[in-house]
C-alpha cells in the first residue's frame, strides 16, 4: 500500500494539487465546514473515484464547489431569483445550493439527478485551489462513508491514507459541520440538510423556509427523499451513541442505571465539574459544538468507548445542525429523562 501525502497550503502545494487533480486524481482539501475529498467535476473517470475512495452510494450525488459568483451560470440554469438573494448574503460561504444542472456536469457526479448542488467555499485554501485547477471541483466530506466527517488533515489521513495521493493540510475547520444544504420550491426554500447558514439566517432574506422532515427523522425504508444522503446511517464512530435529553441531574441519574467500563459521556464543558464518571466535552454553545463534535465522536474510538451518552444540544441556529448529525450518528436513539 502506498502512504498518503500530507502537505501544507504552501502556494507551490497548491499547485501540485491542482496538477494532480487535472489529471484525474482525488485530493483531500481544507474548507471552512469540513474537509472535502476533490476531483475535476466534469471529469467522470476521476469522480468515480471519490466515489471507490469514501465507500459511497452511487446514488448520492457531490457538491460542486466553484471559486466564484461568475462560474455558476455555465454549471446550472434556472436560477431563481431568491437564490442570487442568497448568493448575494451568504456566498461564499458554508451554503449549498441545489439547482438545475447544465449538461457539462456528468451524471456520475450528481448520481443522476437533473439538479446539482453548487457552493462557493469561503476557505482561501479552497478557492486557490479551484482557481489553479481553472474547473469547479466536485467534492463530499474526505471521511469513509458513514464515519464521522474529518475536521483536521489527520482525520481525513486516518481515513484515506493509502485511497488517495495527497491531502493539504489547511488545519482544523472553522465551522467544523458539513453546508447547510437548501433547494427552492414554491417561491421559498426547503432546507434538506441544516448548516452553520442556519434557518433563522434563511428566513432573513424574507424567504418562506420549509424544513424537511428527514431533518430530525429517521426516513423509512423505501421513502422517497428529496436529498438521497439522507437516507444513510452517517457520522457514526464505532461505538453507540445515544443522545440524552434532560437536565444534568437526570442526565447523570440515567447514566449510573446504564453505566460500564466503556461507557462515556459527551458533555457541555460547564457539566464537567459536577459530573462524576467518565466523559469528553464538546463545548459550551453551538458554535463550539459544531466544530468539536465530529473530532470528539473520532476521539470515541481511539479510547475504545462501547457506548456514548451525549448531551442533548440546543436545537436552533447552528445547534440545529449539530442535533441533526448527533441524532444520525444516533441512529434516531434519543431518550427523555
Ligand atoms: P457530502 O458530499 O458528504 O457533504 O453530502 C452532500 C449532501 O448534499 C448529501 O446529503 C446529498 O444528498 C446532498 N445533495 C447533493 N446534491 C444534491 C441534489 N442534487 N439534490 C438533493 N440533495 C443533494
Ligand atoms: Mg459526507
């Protein structure tokens, strides 16, 4: 086995990546959500093998990342005008859009939907990289499909060492959840997948914001969805993990009734104090919950946790997003107490 390429985002790097990605190779890439796994989008050979790399279903489609507003007009078409609305406010930035696709995207890449979905990443990192390369990258989180996704180089080593040549190292993600994921119907907008562009942010623009029910449900064998990723178990370290929704008193009274040598919980940092078995943190508001909680779902597994308790997080702004990924990396496991 060959060993993976860790480098820094030196402008000389850069450029090898981009040599690299211009002859059909996948490159793990900083960006301010997570890391991304990048191939040339237009380039089917090359995207099939971001898709041999993670593991992934054929029929969830990529995200294609632009380095600016200029390159969307020749990738989709039908732009309504609510989406330049939220071009305009929060492009570039951590905000997918889903659109209808020009035929210069192949199939493979959106899984062969006739929409796609585009984001403008406001990683500097990133956007060299796409300008260098001179195309629109396809690119889904660099993590083995169904782990959790990678916020530093040395998650996405973890995963991918051995699957791809080269990985830039840019540090550790910002916002440290994957985009927020939207698409357009009926003169407002359906969130499909919740971000660090939070519902509330949406409805700023004086949009209508409908949230998909996928959001905070689990889908049901057979359903059709309008985001196929959310059919999948994700972010799930090897360990269980079942989230607890109560005060810290009946938080911790429900562990002692389930505790064990491989059992931990996922707490705000402020719980710790009080808390009397073992546990990790993973911040004290959202925003610091978003950027830890994929990294501390990993640490799970290298001190062999069998099974995670974790503190229910607040479920607005960009807690939304990091109750989505904790009830998926759940499997939907949550508890009242
Ligand atoms: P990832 O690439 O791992 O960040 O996942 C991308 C997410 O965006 C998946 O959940 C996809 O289902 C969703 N997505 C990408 N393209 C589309 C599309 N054309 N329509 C609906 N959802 C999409
Ligand atoms: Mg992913």
């Amino acid at each position: 086995m060959f060993k993976t390429e860790v480098l820094s985002s030196d402008r000389s790097n850069i450029e090898y990546a981009a040599r690299l990605i211009n002859d059909g190779e996948v490159v793990g890439i900083p960006t301010e959500t997570v890391y991304g796994l990048a191939a040339d989008a237009a380039n089917e050979t090359a995207v099939k093998k971001i898709f041999e790399a993670k593991g992934r279903p054929q029929d969830n489609p990529l995200i294609v990342h632009l380095s600016s507003v200029d390159m969307m007009d020749r990738y989709v078409c039908n732009v309504p005008e609510l989406a330049y609305r939220l071009v305009e406010r929060f492009c570039p930035g951590p905000l997918t859009m889903v659109l209808p696709k020009r035929d210069i995207i192949p199939d493979v890449t959106s899984a062969g939907l006739d929409t796609i979905g585009i984001r403008i990443p406001f990683h500097k990192t990133a956007r060299d990289i796409i300008d260098a390369c001179g195309k629109p990258l396809a690119a889904p989180s660099a993590n083995l499909s169904g782990s959790p996704s990678p916020t530093t180089a040395q998650h996405v080593f973890e995963d991918m060492n051995g699957r791809i040549p080269l990985i830039i190292d840019g540090g550790a993600c910002g916002v440290g959840v994957e985009s927020t994921v939207v698409s357009f119907e009926n003169d407002g907008i359906r969130l499909l997948r919740p971000g660090y562009v939070s519902v509330e942010d949406l409805k700023s623009i004086g949009a209508e914001v409908f949230c998909d029910k996928g959001i905070v449900e689990a889908v049901a064998d057979g359903e059709k969805v309008l985001s196929p990723g959310m059919k999948y178990k994700h972010y799930s370290p090897k360990a269980n993990v079942t989230l607890v929704m109560g005060s810290l008193e009946k938080f911790t009274e429900y562990v002692s009734e389930h505790n064990g040598e491989d059992v931990y919980a996922m707490l705000y940092d402020r719980d710790a104090a009080e808390y009397p078995y073992k546990y990790m943190t993973y911040g004290d508001n959202s925003e610091e919950q978003a950027a830890q909680v994929f990294g501390v779902l990993r640490k799970a597994d290298e001190i062999g946790a069998k099974q995670v308790f974790v503190r229910c997080p607040e479920q607005n702004g960009v807690g939304l997003a990091v109750y989505n990924r904790l009830l998926r990396s759940a499997g939907f496991e949550v508890i009242k107490v």
